[in-house]
C-alpha cells in the first residue's frame, strides 16, 4: 500500500509500505476515505534529524473499517469512522473522565512510540479501536467527508480551546491565530454563545472565513500595536477569555497583555517554549487563569457531530485544497510556505 | 499616635506620628482593635532599601469606627469593622463582579502609593470606607477578634486559593505551605467538602493545627521526594487541585510535579518569580489549569463570617502569639526566624 514518510526536515515521501494488517485483538483496520496534513506536522519537516526516520505520518483520518480484531465490538466491516489523533482505550479512569489524550495505555500517533502507522496512507492499523474510533451515520462519498474530517483534530481541538475557557453567552472572546484551528475556535465560541469575538490574523483570505464563521473584528497588528487594538474593542480592560492557537512565545505574551483582569488564557497551540512570564507581572497580579492542552476530541465527536450532519456548521471549510496522496510533499510544502491554510489528501 | 514604619531591610519601629486624620469624604477613620503581622510583610523586611522609607506597615487589621467622611453611608461611629488588605470603590465592573482587588479606583496599602497610611498602628485612614471595610456584629473585646481578623487577609487569601481551584465535595487537594495562608487553605478545603487534604509542610507544631483545620495526610518532604510521596497517596496519578501558599518557584515545580492530568494549580503565595515552566512538559501535556491570585478577600467576607460567629471555624488559631504594638519590631523577628506562625498586635 501507499503511505506518507518523513525521512528528515523537508524530505517527505509516499512510497509502498507492507499492507497494514490487525495485529491485536482490540485493532480496527481502516482504509482511509480522507486525511490531511496538520500545522504540527511541519514542526518535524522543520526539525526532524534524518537518523530518527522514516517515520509515517499522519493523525487525521476518516475512513472505512476493513477488518476488526477479536476483542472489537463497537464499529464492524463496512462502517465509516473517524480516527482521532490520539488513541485510547475508553475504559481507565481519564477516559471515563473525558480526558482520553491522557488515557492510561492510549497514546498519539505522533508520540514517537508508533512510527510505523499513521493516516496520510491508504490504509492504517488503529490501536484500542472500541475506545478510539467513532462511527458517522453517511457514506464514504459524502459531502461532509471534509467536516466530519476536522473531528479528528481541528474541529475538537478549537472545541476544546473554548470549552477550557469557559466560553459562554456574552463572553468576549479574543482569538490568537488565523490557521484552521484558530478559525475553528472563532467557529466554537460562536457555538458556545460568545457575544464579541476578536480575530488576531494577518491573512485577509482566512480572516475572512473568520469573519463568516462568527469574528465579529478582526485584528492584523501584533505585539503591542496588537494588545492596543484589541483593549480599545474591549472597553480598555481587556477579553474576557483568550484563545491560544499558535504556541510561540509571542503569541503567549500577546495573550496575557489581552486577558481582562479575572479573565482566561486557554492554549491549544503546541508551546513551542517551555519557560514563560507567570509572575506578578503577567499572571498573578490580574488572577488570570491559564488552561487548556491537547484537546481530547474522542469526548468531542458526538457532541459536535450533529451541527455537521444538519448543515449548521461547516467546519470543513478550513481545507482549501484536495491532493491525492501521492502529492503529500507538495502539500507539505504549500502549508510551509503559507500558500495553503490546511491541505485534505485523498488516497 | 502609634504606628508601626519599616526604615529599610530588618529595621521596623514603632513611633509617634501625626494622628490619623479624614482627607476625602469617602475616607473613615478607624481606631484599631487588632492588627497583625503577613508573612508578607517580611518581603521588605528581607530586602527593602532604606532610601525608599519609612513607611506605614500593615495591612489586615479591625477595629472601631471613629469618624467618618461625608460620603460614607454604610458604616458609622462605633462600628466594629474588619478592614481588608485591600481597598475597593464597591461601585466599579470588577467589584461587582467580586474582583476588587482590581478595583478601577481602588489599591492595597503596600502598593508604594500609600506610603503614610498602615494598620499595625492605634488609627488610621482607611479610603473608600462603603467599599472596603466590613461591619460584624460583635464587640470590640469579643474572644473572637483573632478569628474575625484573618478575614482581612488570610482566611479569605485561603478560601481565594480554595475556590479558584475548583474545590469541591469530592475532590484531592494537596496544600503545599504550612504558614498561615496554607491552613487556612486546609480549612477552606475542607468546608468546600475536599474529601483528601494533604499538607505539605515540615513545621509539626504547623502541621498538627493542619491535622485539626482538616488536613487527612502531611508529608514533609520536598521535591522528588515530596512528589512521589503525593502520588503515593493519591493512588499514583497525583492530586485534582494544588493550593500553592509559598510562592517560591521550587513550590510551583512541586505543584506541577503532584497536579493530576487535568487538574488545577491555584496559586495564593505571591510569586517571588516572573518565569517558569508553562509548556508541554509543566503544564500543557497534561491539560493542567494554573490560576489564583491575589484574593479579593472583601468579597468573601460576608459568606465566610456566619462560621466564625456561630464557632464553627477558628481560622484565628493562626495566631499563636499576641504583642503589644510596641513590640511589633519583636513579632517581625519572631516570624522571620519562622519561632511565630503569625503575630497579632495590639495597639
């Protein structure tokens, strides 16, 4: 089968890989109907040293279960189903709780532990299927392919953005960040009730899809000429809640000079730092909270599935390309240099 | 009149100054009945530069209403009053919204703005009395003054921490500080219904009125070892909430170190730091909440008093010294050689 490899930053192949077949009795097969490239994967085709490769690579799919091991009950042959970015096993305690990204015995398909599958090829073997996977009620050819997609990731992972924040009717939301999960995160709060919400973005194309999916003012300056635009909006205190989607200190500073006094910081851009101001000066003095992490999106799904189903939500808008799998690199490329927002590829 | 100046590092006096006076008419003058020493305080008393004295000390204090201002409707001569760390309009956003310690127009009496003004000392000034001070409905020789003082400060900054945190019948709490602040955090823990409290703390005189205020578990290890032995406890994956009462940057690495994935860190003891580890490895992989601040203690007054009057709670146990206001230079050594948990004056 055809499948997506990094072999060191920049150098991405599609290549054939041995058939992915069930190797435990709690596995699911799944030929992939759709996949897509993420901001984090350009981290490694920035960084990855040659000598840790080739890695597969892909944690975005829906697609179609071909076979199921022994101990699998939930999905069957035939159902269509999405493949979150982490696996877990639904049953330990974090799961129950809702916090599958820190299941007991799951993992990520990125987490270095599991470099021989992942989503950007034609087929793939999913760990833990009964507690990962989520059947959805439409066809392989559907139209929703590209929305139902973003549960796998983005759709839930700028859920989660706002939900941590405590997003809610009359909330003044300020959104750091113009990729896919940034708009999607506009597109939560907007759910969630959020009555302003301010979109930090210098892209004029992807503001504008934040804009349609409920930014209410757009602000392209960043740093202090940022922080200056978005206190004018808001009364000169500040957002009520602050949605991170980038993960570069910048981005983190720009957040805590924007928060309201009593107010929330929620990240969801991977930090790309681990020391950062939470003093007196930044945090403490204000009583801002600073939450968020990796979104478990499996508690997600079925929560946010319908507003797709019904055409509410259409949050499948961030793709503003379709490749076929074999033009992975090129996707890659197009996403680094900024000329695409989020890249589907079809295998 | 009495009062208490700190002329730089480990040199506090006490001394006649000018009597405290009305200046605004929103300002009440108070006769003090009790005043106490924060371990706060001796941030100055460790590294306060003499060029920048004296100043007035002292910022948790109760006592009697002597006059007031022609503004002032709430309170009038004769009143007992519990006078918070903090002073606040009553009237802006963020009083209404129970966050006066960012009163548009309001400031703390350590704030450097307020040089000449402080309550270890026979009177003083208070401004914005309607929004700042607290009736209570005992005389001034009641037994209960130690108690009804520490809502001036550090009950409420304990409750602050409790509540922030998100404590709840339930819920594993790790208090890590054993000063005043920190059984306090214990108490507060335990009337939100935490259902394990373990107090990280060395002192076992401190620890034992712990034990009394709620706490189910001490561990008086730091670091690694205090780390494992939290988890140790709390079946392996850490505790629901942290109450941070010290505000030392290796108190916040063993917050991050015991935190359950998901869970919260609230911070109460002012950080003596502006960075520290946020990211993946901290905070963000395991999805953990930082928050807390200073405690708009004036908020809480009103819900924390029925407890005290009815002697439920005896948050004044704190207090395991009383000197005369002249010997207030004897309870900053006491506390700063850490022989006295918390020392209450009387003037």
């Amino acid at each position: 089968m055809r499948a997506t490899l990094m072999y060191g930053s920049g150098d991405v192949r599609v290549e054939d890989v041995p058939d992915a077949r069930i190797e435990q009795p709690t596995d699911a097969l799944v030929r992939l109907t759709a996949a897509c490239i993420c901001g984090s994967d350009l981290h490694p085709y920035h960084s990855m040293d040659p000598a840790s490769g080739p890695v597969h690579m892909g944690h975005e799919g829906i697609g179609v279960v071909e076979d199921t091991g022994s101990d699998v009950t939930t999905v069957t042959k035939g159902d269509l189903v999405v493949v979150p970015f982490a696996f877990s096993d639904g049953t330990c305690q974090f799961c129950r709780e809702g916090l599958q990204v820190s299941c007991e015995h799951g993992g990520m398909w990125d987490d270095g532990r599991h470099p021989n599958i992942g989503l950007q090829a034609e087929a793939t073997r999913v760990p833990l299927a009964d507690g990962t996977v989520v059947k959805v009620p439409v066809a392989a050819d559907s139209a929703l392919i590209p929305s139902l997609l973003t549960l796998a990731d983005v759709y839930g992972t700028g859920h989660h953005a706002a939900v941590r924040g405590g997003v809610g009717p009359g909330s003044t939301v300020t959104v750091i960040g113009d990729g896919a999960v940034g708009l999607l995160a506009v597109l939560s709060a907007k759910q969630l009730g959020a009555e302003q919400i301010i979109l930090m973005g210098r892209h004029t194309a992807r503001t504008d899809l934040g804009r349609e999916f409920g930014a209410t003012d757009v602000v392209a300056e960043r740093g202090e000429e940022g922080i200056a635009a978005v206190r004018e909006l808001t009364g000169g205190h500040g957002s009520h809640v602050v949605l991170e989607a980038v993960g570069h200190l910048p981005a983190y500073e720009q957040a805590y000079g924007i928060v309201r006094p009593g107010g929330t910081i929620s990240r969801v851009g991977v930090p790309q730092y681990e020391d950062a101001p939470v003093g007196f000066a930044s945090l403490f003095g204000k009583n801002v909270t600073l939450t968020g992490g990796p979104a478990p999106v499996r508690a997600y799904i079925e929560q946010l599935l319908p507003a797709i189903l019904d055409g509410t939500v259409q949050p499948g808008r961030v793709f503003d390309t379709k490749l076929g799998l074999d033009q992975a690199a090129d996707g890659y490329r197009a996403m680094d240099e900024r000329r695409n927002l989020k890249v589907l590829l079809r295998p």
